[in-house]
C-alpha cells in the first residue's frame, strides 16, 4: 500500500509542478495532494503496527511526546 500510495503522491506533486497561477495550484494541492498525503498516512499508520518496535525505522508517537524537554 505504501509503495502505490507514494507514487500516487508523486504523479498529484508532477501534475501541479507547472501550474503558474497561485489560486489553481492551491486549490490543486487541496483537491488531489493532501488527500494522497492522507492515503499514505494511514498506510503509513497500518504499517506501524504491523511491524515490530525494532524494526520500525522512525520515531513513534510515544516517542515524539515523551522525548520533550521543558
């Protein structure tokens, strides 16, 4: 899932790559990018917990909010 939804994502990021105007290429980011951003998210998300700690390559939400320092 991750490795369609990345390209997914990519084709949405080429597609805009040439719009000049501001006002279409923003509404093209809302419309097809961020909802292939979320596509990838929640792959992203399945996987995690599908794979073991030590295997897992980055940082868990637990580990992002108790390795805060105040």
């Amino acid at each position: 899932d991750m490795a369609s939804c990345i390209s997914a994502l990519g084709q949405r990021l080429e597609a805009i790559h040439g719009i000049e105007d501001v006002k279409t290429e923003a509404f093209a980011v809302k419309d097809t990018v961020i909802p292939a951003m979320s596509s990838l998210r929640a792959a992203c998300d399945k996987a995690e917990k599908l794979t073991a700690k030590e295997y897992w390559p980055m940082p868990d939400y637990s580990d992002l909010l108790y390795s805060v320092k105040m």
